[in-house]
C-alpha cells in the first residue's frame, strides 16, 4: 500500500452516514427524478408527435435514429470525460457537482419538446423534436452516468446494496405513480395544447427531486481523495475502456439483461396509449387504471423478488426474474375488454417489477469486477457504456414502431375508439406491446444467464478481492 493510499485510509469516509436512512432516501430522489422522466415522457413524445401534430413518419424515424445514434454515442463519451480528473474533484467530488446542475435543465428541455411553437410545419417540427430530444439527453446522461456510477461507491456490502436498493425503488415506484398516472389526467386526445400543460407539471415535480438529491449525493472526504489520487494515473484511451467493458463476462451478461428490460420499457409502455386507444377504446384518463394496475404489480413484486435475492442470491434471482416478466406480458396478447384488462395489467406489473428489483444489485456487482479487473473504479464510463447498448434499443423500437404500422396500415389520425382501425392494424398493435417484448425480454435473459460468471466462488473471490485492494473507496 503506498504512502498516500495510507493517508487517504485514514480519512474519514462517512459510512455511518452512507447507511443512514435519510441519507439514503435523499440519493435515492436521482431514481425518482430520472424514472419520472421515462415514465412521464418516453413513450409519451413518439405518440404525441405521430398523432397529434401528424409528423410523416420518415421524419419520425430520422430524428427518432439522430436521436438514438447521439443517446447511445453520448453515454459513454460523457462518462468518459467526466472521469477526467478536474480541479473541483478535491472540494467538491468528482460526482456531486454534474448530479446538482443537470437535472432541472432536463426536464426544461423535455417540457419544451411538448411546447413547440404554434404553426410549425412538419420540417420545422422535425428540427424542434429533434433538437430538444438531443438537448434533453445531454442532460440526462450527464446526470445518469454519475448518479448510477456513484451507486457501488456508496454502498460496499450486499447488506447495505439491498438496503439501498430498496430506497432506489421506492422511490422509482413512486415516480412510476406519478410519471404514468397524472400526465393522463392532465392531456387528453386530439387536444394539442394539453400537453405542454402536462409537460409543466412533470418539469416543476422533477425540480423538486432534482433539489432532494443535492444532500444524499455528497461525497465523503475519503472518497474525494481517492479520487484525486486515482486521477494521476493516466487514463487508458476510450476504446480500450469500451474494449474491457464488453470483454468482462458479468458486465457483457448485464448489458444483455438491461437491453432486454429495455426492450419490454419502451414496447410495452411505448404502445400503451395505441392500445389504450384503439384496443381498448377508452380515454387517456381511463389510462390511468391500467397504469394503477401495472404500478400494484411492480408493489407486490418487489419485496418479492428482494426476498428471493436474499436467500439464492442476485444472480438466480435475475434470471428467474427475467423470464418472469416475459411470461407475464403473454395475457396482453389476448386481452381486449378493458376490464380484464386491468387484473392483468397488475400481472404484467408484477413481471416487470422482478427486474426493478435486480437490475441495479447486478450491475453493481459486475461494476466491481470491472474494478478488480482494471485496477480503479470508472464506473461513470461503464454506465455509459451499457447505456450506448441500451440507446440502440430505441432505434429499434422506432423502426419497429414505424414499419409494423407502415405493413399494418395503421392510421395515426383514426379517432378514439374499437374498430376505429383497421383489424390488420389492431394486430400491428398487439404486436408492438406483446409478442416484441415476449420475445426480447426472454432471449436477452437467457443471454445473460449463460454470461454471467459472478456466482458461487468466483463472488466469494470477488469479495475478497474488493476489501483487499481496498476498491470498495474507489
């Protein structure tokens, strides 16, 4: 151990009050914030754009891919400038300060995505979605890569990653109430200018969060040390930090977990509003049940799945969970009244709530194999490295998106209601929000549980190595 690693040892690192309650429920305001976000907006703009302002939809799919290319490119890039040592990392840390000024501007930015100026054209708009759309995704990786990067600094121990976990997703869970059940009541079908109202709502909700995270998000003297001290070391090229990154089996395993979880996100709740309206018939405000049911599925899956996590562990528990939620999303593919429809929206909650679960103890533990692996913590490049992979998602659900509803006729402008499409078109439907997340959700599983190598040995290994080298600062 060298003299300055001693010294930094011997500074005080705040454990006690990295596992205090209000500490950990303060960081765990980022899941709120940046869930609120996806859960209010994601699937939300695609709709909104196709059928409401009628944007042809080759305009649709090339600011959709610009903005995919730039998302999946930017993560990782972002990353890795930030761990460019920088002369505020000694006061303030190298994660604190992106965490305290990147938020807010995000949701402006996502807030005048659905405020565009009247009396555009369909170019103009194109320029609008798509400027905004890379400005808001600037600030979000900004943010998401620090703040998810910041998650095994702070918790060290499965204990204290479980604990932390659990206020990751209550919070999360609590973004989901308020990302998917309040925008339906705001906006309403055919109605352009409710929208923005939505939109501001959402903006001054997710700037208090964004004010919440300021205090959980600090870094401990110890950590900001280390940080400096890593820093002196010269930091490898990116492509080789992408190179390890995809090289190491328990990261690689994770991106194929994550991709596939991404699948189901952006298909299932991406096409909701399509099945809501056409399959359905019912009202944006009657959407609202539906997400109430999908939010009591992801409640009662949760303690579930973390239970399980503690008795056969992370890993096991990963694969069981995501084959779960492609088993549960096959009722979807049925169902028609929406009053059936609400009892098994809570089933294809409780699927996707297996991986709410885990998703964040896996990449924790794969994060500290990247650690033993290169010798220092990048965690900011790795998130944006999973992340580049979790961005080709979107270029894939837009693709999909457009041509299911290109060889289905889909008509964007049919008004609300059954048999207000075509019966080819209602199958396009159910395709986009069943049979493609079905699918993706369970072929990416079974990927990462033939990938996966931190288990039985390997992680008592793992473990040890990470308090030998004293990693769990860095």
């Amino acid at each position: 151990m060298s003299e300055t690693t001693k010294e930094v040892s011997k500074l005080d690192d705040w454990a006690e009050w990295h596992s205090s309650k209000k500490s950990m429920l303060s960081y765990s305001f980022g899941s709120f914030g940046i869930e609120l976000v996806g859960n209010a907006f994601a699937g939300l703009y695609f709709f909104f754009y196709e059928t409401e302002l009628l944007l042809p939809g080759i305009l649709l799919i090339i600011a959709n891919t610009i903005f995919a290319l730039y998302n999946a490119v930017n993560d990782p890039l972002i990353g890795y400038a930030m761990e460019k040592p920088r002369k505020f990392w000694a006061r303030w840390g190298k994660r604190y300060p992106w965490l305290c000024i990147t938020l807010i501007p995000m949701y402006v930015c996502y807030f005048l995505l659905f405020a565009p100026p009247m009396g555009l054209g369909p170019l103009a708009l194109f320029f609008w979605m798509t400027v905004m759309l890379l400005l808001a995704d600037t600030f979000y990786s900004a943010f998401f890569v620090q703040w998810q990067g910041m998650f095994p600094e702070k918790y060290k121990t499965d204990d204290a990653r479980r604990k932390g976990n659990v206020y990751k997703l209550i919070l999360a869970i609590s973004s989901v109430i308020v990302g998917t059940l309040i925008p339906p009541q705001i906006y309403e079908y055919d109605v352009v200018e409710s929208y923005a109202l939505m939109a501001g709502v959402i903006l001054i909700i997710g700037s208090i969060a964004a004010v919440f995270v300021m205090y959980g998000a600090r870094e401990d003297p110890a950590r900001r040390a280390q940080q400096v001290e890593e820093g002196a070391v010269k930091q490898q090229p990116f492509l080789k930090s992408f190179k390890n990154g995809v090289s190491n089996k328990a990261f690689l395993a994770y991106i194929f977990l994550y991709f596939g979880n991404k699948i189901w996100d952006l298909f299932v709740l991406g096409s909701a509003n399509y099945y809501a309206k056409w399959i359905l018939g019912i009202s944006a405000d009657n959407l609202t049940i539906i997400y109430a049911a999908i939010i009591l599925g992801i409640f009662s899956a949760v303690p579930v799945f973390t239970y399980i996590a503690k008795k056969i562990g992370f890993y096991k528990t990963a694969v069981i969970g995501g084959f779960t939620e492609s088993v549960l999303t096959i009722p979807l593919l049925f169902i028609r009244d929406p009053i059936t429809s609400f009892l098994f929206f809570y089933i294809v909650g409780f699927g996707n709530g297996a991986m709410w679960a885990m998703l964040s103890p896996i990449l924790a533990e794969a994060l500290d194999s990247l650690a033993i692996q290169t010798g220092k913590r990048d965690s900011g490049v790795y998130v944006g490295v999973y992340v580049f992979f979790g961005r080709l998602a979107i270029i894939l659900f837009t693709f999909l998106m457009v041509f299911v509803h290109g060889i289905t006729d889909f008509n964007a402008a049919a008004p609300t209601g059954k048999g207000q499409q075509s019966a080819l078109a209602e199958i396009g439907i159910l395709i986009t929000i069943g049979l493609i997340p079905i699918l993706g959700t369970a072929i990416f599983t079974t990927l990462f549980a033939l990938t996966y190598d931190i288990k039985g040995e390997k992680k008592i290994w793992l473990m040890e190595q990470i308090r030998t080298k004293e990693l769990e600062r860095g």
